[in-house]
C-alpha cells in the first residue's frame, strides 16, 4: 500500500497550486505554465493540475502541448477534470 502524503506535504502542494492560479489570473502565463509543469511531475494524478496546464498552453497558442496533456489525462484514466 502506498504511503500517504505527511499534512506537511498536502500543504506545500496546495501552495504551490494556488500560487500558479494567482499567475493564471494575472496573466502570466510563463510562471503558472512553469509551476504547474513542476506541479504535475510531482502530482501525476492532479488531474485538475494537468487541466489548468493544458488551460494555459492554450493561452499561450501551443495547441500542441495542450493537446498532448489532455490526451495524456485520458490516457491515464483521469477524467474527472
């Protein structure tokens, strides 16, 4: 069984979310692009993580990245975004 993410953790990852969404509302799309690449390396089940990802390559006209994190998502099973 795996082991559970310490509350520690769980509150970093959380930070480090919002902290990408607050660059996602002002328009910074190269810090939120670059916090949630980070973000989805060490959460590969954010499905919601890799839905804002694909959110802001869309912003950015790489419809090629968003694309592929979508397909991704799908490809994991992840379909609750």
């Amino acid at each position: 069984m795996a082991e559970e993410p310490r509350t520690g953790e769980l509150e970093e990852e959380s930070r480090e979310y919002k902290k990408a969404l607050l660059f996602i509302k002002s328009g910074d799309w190269d810090k939120a692009r670059e916090i949630l690449e980070q973000f989805c390396e060490q959460n590969p089940r954010s499905a919601r993580a890799f839905n804002k990802l694909a959110f802001v390559y869309l912003e950015q006209s790489n419809l090629d990245m968003a694309e592929k994190v979508l397909a991704g998502l799908l490809q994991m099973g992840l379909r609750d975004f």
